[in-house]
C-alpha cells in the first residue's frame, strides 16, 4: 500500500433492492475516500441511504437480492469483487461495525464475554483461555469496571452504556483499520453519548483507525469528523470537511438538518425550523433534484431546472474540497442573509466580523456538542 | 429456586383438589345411574340398591369424595364395611394406596388399570415426540433456509395437508397400506420391552408412533421455520456476520438457539398432554393405552375410572408445566424464576 492511497475508496457505489413494484435504489451511486485516523460523518435522515451503504462496505448485502455495484477499495483490494469467504475473513479483521441498539445487536442467550471471544477466535488461531484473557482487556480498556467478573455477565445485566461498550471492545478487538459506527449514541441519554464519542476518539487516536460515523445528530458530527458527507435520496448531495459544511453549508437540505438542531444553550426564543415534509420514495423519486419538493429555495434558480435537471456533485466557490449537489448560483449570500439570522442571531455578527471577505470562520453555529462537552467534563 | 418450586407444587397440589371435586361433581349432575351399569340388565330394584349401597353412591356426594381423598393416602376396601369384612371377606376388593378407586365394570382398581395402560401411552407418546421434533425441526429450518423456493412451498403444503387431515384418515390410509397391503412394516402391537426388547417395541410401535408425529410435526415445521426466519431478522444476527463468522456458525449458534427456546414451552406441553393418551391414535390401532381406556370408561360411565383418569392426566400435565418452567430460566438467562 502506497503513503498517498486512502485506506478506504468508495466510487459510485450503488445499492439497489429489486422489489416487485420496481427497483429501490437506496444508495445510488457514492463516492467518498477515508485515509486512516480519519473520521468520516454521514448526515441524513432516515431513509437517506447511510446504512445501506454502510453495510454495503461489510458486504451484508452478499446472499440478499440487493444488486450493489461500484467500487469499494478498502486496503487496495475492491470488496465487490472478492468471494464471499474471502469478505468473511475480512469482516470484523480489516473493517467492524457497531449498531444503533445495543441491547438488540447483542445475543441475550450468551454472555458478553463470549461474543467478544468468539470475534477474537474466527480470526486468530489461540485458545478459548487467551481469547476470553484478551475480551478482559478489551472491556478494560472500553471502561468497564470490574471487567474479569463481568465478562460472565450477560448483556441484559448490563446498562445501555456499558453495552455500547462492550460492542466497541467486540468491534476493535482485532484492531480493524476501519470501523463503522452505525448511530452508536443514539439510544443512549445524552450523558452516556458524549462518553460514547469522547471513548470512540480516544481509541481511534489509539488504533489509527479510519472511521465512518453515521448520524442524524449534527452535535455528534461536530464532535467526531473530519470529513462530513450529507446524503439525500441515496446519494450524497453536500460533501467536504466538517468545519467548511458546518459553517459554509451551501445546500438547503444541510440549512433545513442545521435549522432542525436545538440550541440548548442560546436563546429560548430561537426558532426550530423543520424541514417540510418527508424523504422522498426510493422507488419512484422526484425528477430533477430529489430535493425540490421539499426546497423552499427553488424559486431562485431560473426555468424549471430543479425540477428537470438533476444537478452534479460539483465544488461551488468555496474551492475543490467543498462540494454539493445544487442549482443555486449564489447560496452562501442565501445562506448568511436569510438562514443564519433566523437559527443563530448571534452568530451572525461573528462571522460577519471575522469574515469580510468570507473566508472560512472559527465559529460553530452547532450547539448540541456544548452540551455534550458538559458531559463530559463530568465524565467520572 | 427452591421455595419457588416449593410454591409451585403447592398450587399443582391445590388444582388436583379443585379437578377432582369438579369431576365429581359434573358425574353427579348427569342424569344416569352408574349402579344400572354395575348390576346389569337385569337388575331387580332390591338388587340395584343393595349395589348402589356397595359402590358407595347411597352416600352424599361430599362424603364421596372425602373417602376418595383419603383412600389416595391410605387405600380402602370395597364396600367399606367393617362387619362384612369379617364374615365375608371375599366379597371385599382390597385397593391398597395409592387408591383412585374401584371400577365394578372390570372388577379390578382404579390404580391397577391405569398402571398396566400407563407404560403404553407413554411408550408412544416418547417415540412419536423423538419423531415430531427431529422431523419437524429438520424440515422447519431446511424451509426457513429455502425461504421461497419450490423446496419451502413443498414443506409448508405438506405440513398443511398433514395438518389438516384427520388422524383416524391417515392412521387408517397408513395401517391399510403400509402394514396390511404392502406389508412394509408389523402389523402394530404393544410388546413391553422386557418382554421383546427395544427393537420388537419399537417395530410395534412405529406405525402409531409415525401417525401421531405426523400431525405434531406438521406444526412444528411451521413454528420452526417462522422462528428461525424471525431470528433472522434480528440485530444480534447481523453482528454475528458482521464479526465474520462462518454462514454454518452463524445457523447454528447464533440463530437455532434463539429459534428453538420457544419451541421447548411448546414440547413440553405437547409431550405431556401425549402422556395422557392419544385417544384416536390409539383407537385407530388398537392400543390398549390410557386414550382408550378413558373411552371405555366414559362410554361404560365408570366414574371411578373417569375421575382416576383425569387426575393422573392433570397431574402431569402440571408436573410438566413446572418442569418446562424451570427449563426455560435455564436456557433464557433472562429468565429468573421466583
């Protein structure tokens, strides 16, 4: 492997499930690359297609009638075109996967020690003793108490937390160059989430492991990545790094995910405003821009061209990193005249100061994170 | 654990109380004499009393019942009198505890005929278990893994066919064809073990046994294969695969053993109630087992036996749900008894 290539390249994935009134294309064709140590964010909401594709780089969908297509390089070798024996010994080695519902994605007739044992020995040749030896030191170093004694335990007598826990020490145990977390805080209060994420960068920073974070929480994605990719309809329709999307979004789905975070520290009076309506159909979606039934903005683009022309994921004028999916010529104006002032008053005075010439600015219109690094200054 | 089973027997105790008054007392409701059968036909109104008097029906229903407890722990003698035990002892049936009473239509005790009929229906209700749930099982999960294709269908329309038709049309269809016709296997017939051994038992067996197990089964492939199917679906199942374990591993750790816990309720139940007789199968071939013999009981109003019967019957089925209970904390550990 070459310094220059990333560890993980994804090109046109698409995952499309034949069904018998049509075919759903739940990812429809996603690029993205993820070096090692770095995080990536999805954004979306649910239905968008985040862990479609996702479970795609796990090869899930293998023994399913989904049709999955494009390129998935994960350490130089294209994970659609091996075998299925050849993408089992490489689930949970090369790439793990921690779920949203710990409760739901753990075994309640075996104990928790035993299905960390059981990910350590079907990739290591060494007996039950040291497997069960290293799932001690695993749940040791996730942070559970007395983890010689509650190896035996089953995950029912566990907390939500700790079961979180447990799944990272499951997915990291054979330290994977890339580890897909699947909404790993949201069924957990929000206590537990920042230690969840505060837990996840600690190893990531241990391991140097590249990892992918699905979310609909943008406090979580101002938290953890370094790369933020929004997905709409299956295909990603705002893409670059995380500070750039968070301050400059240039997309009105990214204004409406970022209108829709509440500011638990700023003023009450701050309005939320939800997107109108619902994520479209993946059997039959919108003509043109999957997004104009729902965009408040598509008056602004001359002719019908949202509603005919299916705009490209194309950099705007913010530089090559930054890119989006949008027909709208001038969207950063739209987004500091008429969005900013109505979530976050306040900060539009910051960036106005700090940004004359609209160069990137520090401040961070997302607030739930504030909350979150409460949290965890608690943290015991 | 142990003062929940303490609890636990002691309601099965109080239940086989409750069944036994209400079995009596729904005899006593209905509009026959059981003396008019113990007498026979001809039977002058003298000799009708002097029986009625013998049998213990001139007495009140309570006192009936109160002798019938007791001749359970200390056994009894019919008729119960003292006097006439000293004149005439031959006329006195002794029926030694534990005493469910005394059947005047086959001149023997309660106790006596449900021990010889007992091993019978236990013999086939074990066999045909063994059968419905490898069978069952096999064909369930071969189903759930073939989900939709021609080889799933078949399973489920067979089990449905079987499942649908009565147990006299395919003892009888199997009993014709297979034992008689074709003379594929013996004409069935109960040889204890100790007298033929295991492979002369079974082979008498294996007709009644496959009969009963083929109705069982059919059930059982249809809740094998929704639970294995259910399992499936769940979260645990994807992380299992997404460790990367083997496909086989994945089946049969992973899946099977949350399919199957369900089905342990089920078999025990089932297993139980088979315990009791299977009254049709054993009509169809023959088998002098307690299904049968609770037909002849009721068709020859044998109250003792009736009430002998049903309380053998209700006592293991409420042995077994306690059994199947405590099971079930062992295999679930969620599950915590007390």
């Amino acid at each position: 492997m070459t310094s220059q290539a990333p560890l993980l390249s994804v090109k046109d994935l698409k995952v499309h499930f034949p069904t018998q009134d049509g075919i759903v294309k739940a990812t429809d064709g996603l690029s993205f690359d993820l070096e090692s140590g770095k995080t990536l964010g999805i954004v979306g909401e649910s239905g968008s297609g985040k862990s479609v594709s996702s479970s795609a780089i796990l090869g899930l969908h293998r023994g399913t009638s989904a049709k999955v297509s494009g390129e998935i390089v994960l350490n130089d070798t294209d994970l659609l075109t091996i075998s299925d024996e050849q993408m089992r010994r490489r689930r949970g080695k090369n790439v793990a996967m921690i779920f949203q519902d710990p409760l739901s994605a753990m075994h309640p007739y075996y104990t928790v020690g035993n299905q960390i044992m059981e990910a350590y020995l079907v990739h290591n040749k060494v007996s039950k003793r040291e497997a069960k030896t290293r799932a001690i030191e695993m749940l040791d170093r996730v942070g559970i108490p007395q983890p010689d004694r509650r190896v035996n335990d089953y995950p029912h007598q566990f907390s939500g937390g700790m079961r979180q826990r447990a799944m990272i020490a499951m997915g990291l145990i054979n330290n994977p160059g890339l580890l897909i977390a699947d909404e790993p805080t949201t069924a957990l209060d929000v206590t537990v989430q920042a230690q969840i994420l505060d837990l996840l960068q600690d190893l990531q920073r241990e391991f140097n492991a590249a990892i992918i974070i699905i979310t609909h929480d943008l406090g979580v994605i101002a938290e953890m990545a370094d790369d933020v990719l929004v997905m709409y309809a299956g295909r990603a329709v705002e893409y670059g790094p995380c500070k750039e999307i968070l301050t400059h979004p240039e997309m009105p789905y990214t204004w409406g995910l970022l209108s829709s975070v509440p500011d638990v520290t700023g003023d009450t009076d701050a309005r939320l405003i939800p997107i109108p309506g619902l994520p479209p159909s993946l059997l039959n979606p919108p003509s043109g821009c999957a997004f104009h039934p729902r965009c408040t903005h598509k008056d602004k683009v001359k002719g019908n061209l949202c509603k005919t022309e299916m705009p490209e994921l194309l950099p705007g004028n913010r530089g090559p990193e930054h890119t989006k999916r949008c027909h709208l010529a001038d969207p950063e104006q739209i987004y500091f005249t008429e969005i900013l002032p109505e979530i976050a008053p306040d900060l539009v005075e910051e960036f106005a100061e700090v940004n004359p010439d609209g160069s990137v600015g520090d401040a961070e219109p997302v607030r739930s994170s504030d909350a979150a690094a409460e949290a965890e200054e608690k943290k015991i | 654990m142990t003062a929940y089973i303490i609890r636990r027997m002691f309601t099965g105790i109080i239940m086989l109380i409750v069944m036994s008054m209400v079995t009596f007392l729904l005899f006593f409701s209905s509009p026959v004499n059981p003396e008019d059968f113990a007498c026979g036909k001809n039977c002058s109104p003298a000799l009708k009393a002097q029986t009625k008097k013998a049998l213990g029906y001139d007495e009140p229903v309570t006192t009936q019942w109160v002798k019938f407890a007791k001749g359970v722990f200390v056994g009894r003698d019919f008729p119960d009198d003292p006097a006439l035990k000293e004149s005439a002892p031959e006329t006195i049936a002794e029926c030694p505890a534990p005493c469910l009473g005394y059947s005047r239509t086959t001149n023997s005790t309660v106790t006596e005929q449900i021990k010889e009929a007992w091993p019978i229906s236990l013999s086939l209700a074990i066999t045909a278990f063994f059968m419905w749930m490898i069978g069952g099982i096999v064909f369930g999960v071969i189903a759930a893994l073939r989900r939709g294709s021609i080889i799933d269908r078949g399973i489920v329309g067979a089990s449905l066919v079987f499942y649908a038709f009565p147990t006299f049309f395919i003892g009888l269809f199997l009993y014709k064809f297979l034992a008689i016709k074709w003379e594929i296997v013996k004409i069935p017939e109960y040889v204890p073990i100790s007298e033929g051994g295991v492979s002369v038992w079974f082979q008498g067996l294996l007709l009644p046994a496959f009969t009963l197990s083929l109705v069982y089964m059919a059930g059982y492939v249809r809740m094998t294969r929704a639970f294995v199917l259910e399992s499936m679906g769940e979260d645990y199942l994807r992380t299992a695969k997404s460790k990367g374990l083997a496909p086989r591993k994945v089946l049969y750790k992973h899946s099977m053993r949350a399919a199957l816990t369900p089905l342990v309720t089920m078999a025990g139940l089932d297993l139980a109630g088979l315990m009791g007789g299977a009254i049709i199968t054993e009509q169809v071939f023959n088998y002098p087992g307690l299904g049968k013999l609770a037909v002849t009981a009721t068709r020859n109003f044998d109250l003792p036996l009736v009430v002998g019967i049903v309380l053998v019957l209700a006592a293991v089925v409420i042995v077994a749900n306690l059994v199947v209970d405590l099971l079930y904390a062992v295999i679930d550990p969620r599950v915590r008894v007390g």
